[in-house]
C-alpha cells in the first residue's frame, strides 16, 4: 500500500498504556505519528525527549504526539515513566500498522539483515488527510522541522507541501 499526500492516512486501533487508541479518535486535531524502532535506546530516546521537550508548541498547534514501535506495553510504561513522555505510545507488536504505513522494512546493521521499523514520521490533519511524511529520518532538527510545518513555516520535508486547509 502507497500512502499519498492529500489521501486519507489509514485508520487503525492498537493497544496503549492508557488503553486502546484509534487514529480516528483525534479527529479535529492534528496527529505527529512517529514510528522508531525500540524504546530504551540512545536514539529512540533523544527522538521522544525532544518531541517530549517541544509537547507545549505542539499542543498550542493543536497536535498531538503519537510513538508507535512494536515493543510491548510493559516496556512502553518504563520507557514513558522514565523519561516523563507526555504523549501515548502505542504498541505494534505484529507490526501490522508498521506495513501499513511502509515503515517496516529490511534494514541492515553491522553486515546483519532483518526486518525492523524504518524511523518515519507523518503528519495528518484535522480531517484524518496525510500532509507531510518524512521517512528514514535524522534526529537533528526533525521535531524543529515538524513545527515549522504545523505553524505554516516550513518548506523541509521529504515530499511536497500541502498546506493545511
């Protein structure tokens, strides 16, 4: 499945710490989906401190955060109460929503290949539309980038602009 700016992001329900979410639920809102490959690891972690350390400028956007990674709830309440991550983290284990979305591909480290999720984020409107993706990202301002984007300022992104309505 390709996803496309201006469509429809597909729609899913997983399993929280704080119990099962649909995307549709935050309807009205803008939704930041991120996806990364595990909690308690160095980059995963500065990934969601710095969405973390921005939650107020993305909150007065009227955004809110969701991490997606297919480890398990237990792991996910350490790794929010450890870092005090104010945003849900959903838990993919069958990395169904992963394949939806087209992050879960072969990746390769230190001569090994496996499959795992490629660190992607997207932005959905008030409307459930896809409007920016950025795919196989860098840490170094991405969250930056995706306020830019939310507060009408922002040209970087890997695919093209579609303003928000």
């Amino acid at each position: 499945m390709e996803l496309k700016i201006g469509a429809k992001a597909p729609d899913f329900k997983l399993p929280s710490p704080d119990g099962e979410i649909k995307l549709s639920d935050f309807r009205g809102k803008k939704v930041v989906l991120y996806f990364y490959p595990h909690d308690m690891t160095p980059t995963c972690t500065q990934q969601a401190c710095d969405f973390r350390d921005a939650h107020m400028e993305l909150l007065a956007n009227d955004a809110v955060v969701l991490g997606v990674s297919t480890d398990e709830l237990d792991k996910h309440v350490k790794f929010r109460d450890k870092y005090e991550l104010p945003f849900l983290l959903l838990s993919d284990p069958k990395h169904k929503v992963c394949e939806k979305y087209g992050v879960w591909q072969q990746k390769k480290l230190y001569g090994r290949e496996y499959m795992g999720i490629v660190r992607s984020t997207f932005l959905i409107d008030e409307k459930g539309k896809l409007v920016r993706e950025w795919r196989n990202i860098k840490l170094k301002g991405h969250v930056q980038a995706v306020l830019d984007v939310l507060r009408g300022d922002g040209a970087e992104a890997s695919s093209p602009p579609a303003p928000f309505p």
